[in-house]
C-alpha cells in the first residue's frame, strides 16, 4: 500500500508568520502524498470581538451560535485557509483548500442538544475518501479547515483533531496512512514538568502501564483515546510532537502504535 | 467537442438568500459540464465597515488596500463561497469552492502603479486549464470567486467578470465553452427605459451598427468590449440576461457571436 501522510497543525503556528512560515516549508518538503489540516486559532476569537459577537463559553468550550458560525466561516475557512494555500503554491506544493462540504468531501451531524447546546457544530459522519483521493490522484495536496456540512446546506464547525483522524481513518482504506499531530511539546511526557521526557513509542500495552501510573491525564487523555480509536480504524501509525518530526533529523516525539 | 457553461452572478443574487437560492436550483438543473464564478457585491463592504475599514474609492473604483484584502479574502473566499458550495450540495451539485490560488488556477500579476495604485488587485496572467479540468472530468462542478494569486504567497482581488471571460477562455482549448452573464437586466437593450427592448442577437457586424447608432455606452461598452475579446480568443458565446436564461423556456436574453 501506498504511504499516505495527515498533518495537523493547530492556532499556535497560524497565528505565527514565521513560524507559519518555517511549517510551511517542511510540510513542502515532506516526500510523498499528503493531507494538510489547519484549525484557526484565536483568530476567530479576534474577529468576533472585532464584531462585538460575544464569545459564549459553557463548560469550557465555545458554543456556534450563527453569528460565531460566520466568523468562523470567514476566518478558517477564507482567511486562514487561503492564505495557506497561496504560500504552500509559493512554495510548489500544489494545494487546494477546502471545507467539508466541498467535493462533499466530510458530512456531520449537527450535534444533539442535550444538556448543552453547542450550536452549529458537527461530528463527523462520513469520509467521503474516494472523492478525496481524485484530488490526491490529479497530484493535489489537500489542505482542510475545520469546518464540515450536513448535507442539507448547513456548514458546521468541527474539531480540528476530529476531522484529522477521521479523514486519515477514511483514507487508511486506500493507503497507510500516518497522522502526525504538531503541538507545542515535544511528545507525550513521561514528566510534564521536563520537556525532554519524551515517551518516544507508546503501543496499546505501554498506554494501559501509563494510565495506571497516571502519567496520562487531563488534556493528554482524550487525544490519546482519540489515537488508539483511530489506530484500531486503519490507521498505521500517530506522531505527537513539534513540527520538526516532519524531518529526519529529529526523532524527538512520540510515535503510537496500536 | 463536449460543451461547458460558464455562469457568473454578481452581488445581487448573492445578498438575496431568496434570489441566490432560485438561482443555484436553475445552476443545479443546467445540463452538462459547468463552471460557476460569483462576485461578492456589498457584503464585503458591509464586513469592512462593521471592522471600521474604511473603503477608499479613486475615480469609482474602490482601493484594495491590506485590510480591505482581509475582508474579502474572508467574504468572497470564506463566508460567500463555502456557504453557495454547501447549498450547491445539497441540490446534489458536487461542487468544490476556488480561489485562483488553489490547485495554482489562475495567476495573475499585480496591477502595476501609475496613476493610481489600486493596491492587492491582480490582472489574470494565466489560468491552468488542464488543472481545472482535471476536476470537471472528476465530475466536480468548480465554483470561483473573484480571488487570484500571483505565484509568489499573495493573495490578490480580481474582478469577477474578467475571472469569468479569462476562465472560458482557457477552457475552450479543451471544451466548447458558453458564458452565461447573470445580471439584473433582461439583456442588453435597444432603449435602456424599455427593459423589454432586448437585442436577442448581436454579432460583430450588428455590435459595430450598435456603436455607431450610439445605443451601447456607459457600463455595457467595457461588458460588450470583453466579451468580443473572449470570442475572438475562443469561446463560442456569449449570453447575458437574467438568471432565466438558464432555463430553455425563457429566450429572452442577448445572445453574443463574433
């Protein structure tokens, strides 16, 4: 099968030109087929203040109103996106941007209210990977923003992280598929406290050792669930780390295995 | 050579939810291989006064400055396009929204200063057809907005119609290509006070009778002048009238032809 590669980078570096930049130029310079996903950042938070819209937070995360949903419409899916997509161009990588609901590419479900109501916001549904290959096929580098459709005319916001694994999980039909997810660790730590304590292999045994060390916890767990759930979908292998893993000189991070 | 229509609408369908959404049925129901291109009309003004971007004007023609660019990036690019794209889908359209910047389909080249400098505007240099193509014969209905890039990361503002004439006539190297101008008239008119009085047919022979008699001036001598410029350089024809014309029950619109 053929080596299919999923990065993810997160508001961190698209709020950052340089950095921006700096990524940019690896992800260009990564040999072989790939899949770019962005999330926004607080530049949507910027722009809806600008707006006066009023960001409504319950529980620690942001309720999409309609008026948020615009924003964000507007900020990852034009601004950000875009802008990417011009300077991957710049630098010959041969991107096209989109949102879930072009080439009908990944429908969702608006998410049912019950105690919450988060708004406008999906949970991915459906993959609709052979479409996405005809893009990969015409050598075309996908670059997704974090933002799906239900089909019926609605544009929903979607967790970045989610639409990663679930498009990699899609592809994993047709390739081996990697996710590398770019963060401002440099891994998994074995102490939060000692940024080199990079766990460099965590597989399903070494995971279940380190949650009952409690090693894994708070914001660490559910990406790590999110992982394993994904690996026992297809997926070949999940990198955690900064953005130099996507060279060869750096082997830095954590790779998870099933 | 198999057909493909080109249609463009402008800012009024765009602002009317009502109007836009009678417009992407009839887009929907048009047989055959085709292309949409929507401007973005005032909408983005609209968004640069709520941010308090002033919209400079020189001699009627509005300065893109790097906010304004901002702005539309976020309207046309974002808010607009992905949101005709999730409707187009759910009429079982399988669009894909586009800037000229992804998969590099149209260049263009900064407009250089001289009297004025029109700011982030870009004048179509080059639009790689093959590429587009390569998603028309993926059965995906591409959907431009008025965004261009010049190669080099920068985004740049372009304007719809010429987008639309510089697009059909790289595709007329592989299709037999049709422009559909959608506008609020029924066509161009023999008396502009009689919205009836529509020249169904204007060749070249009959435009230059037109010039003479002085019935073409004002805004539609640049339209008409274009238009002559894409037939001569390939496409077949040319139609402008209201959105109806996309039906085979209204023939109430101007055909064009050399």
């Amino acid at each position: 099968m053929e080596k299919l590669s999923i990065v993810k980078i997160g508001g961190n570096i698209i709020e950052d030109d340089e950095a921006l930049h700096a990524f940019l130029k690896l992800f260009s310079n990564l040999k072989g087929k790939k899949i770019l996903v962005h999330g926004g950042g607080k530049r949507a938070t910027h722009m809806a203040s600008k707006l006066g819209i009023e960001s409504k937070m319950i529980n620690g995360r942001r309720i999409t109103d309609a008026d948020t949903l615009e924003v964000i419409t507007m900020v990852y899916g034009g601004l950000v996106n875009k802008n990417v997509v011009a300077k991957l161009q710049a630098l010959n990588t041969n991107a096209i941007g989109l949102t879930g609901a072009d080439i009908n590419s990944i429908k969702s479900d608006k998410r049912p209210v019950k105690e919450v109501d988060f708004g406008f916001v999906g949970d991915v549904k459906e993959v609709a990977y052979k479409s996405i290959d005809k893009l990969i096929q015409a050598d075309f580098t996908p670059v997704f923003c974090a933002i799906t459709h239900d089909g019926n005319g609605q544009l929903l916001n979607t967790n970045a992280d989610t639409i990663t694994s679930q498009v990699a999980v899609g592809m994993s039909h047709l390739y081996e598929t990697s996710i590398y997810y770019c963060f401002e660790l440099n891994g998994v730590l074995e102490n939060i406290n000692d940024k080199n304590s990079v766990i460099k292999h965590i597989d399903s045994k070494i995971y279940k050792d380190l949650l009952e060390k409690g090693i894994i916890a708070d914001g660490m767990l559910p990406k790590l669930e999110n992982c394993f759930d994904a690996l026992k979908h297809g997926v070949h292998n999940i990198n955690m780390g900064n953005t130099s893993m996507l060279t060869r000189e750096n082997d830095n991070f954590t790779k998870i295995t099933l």
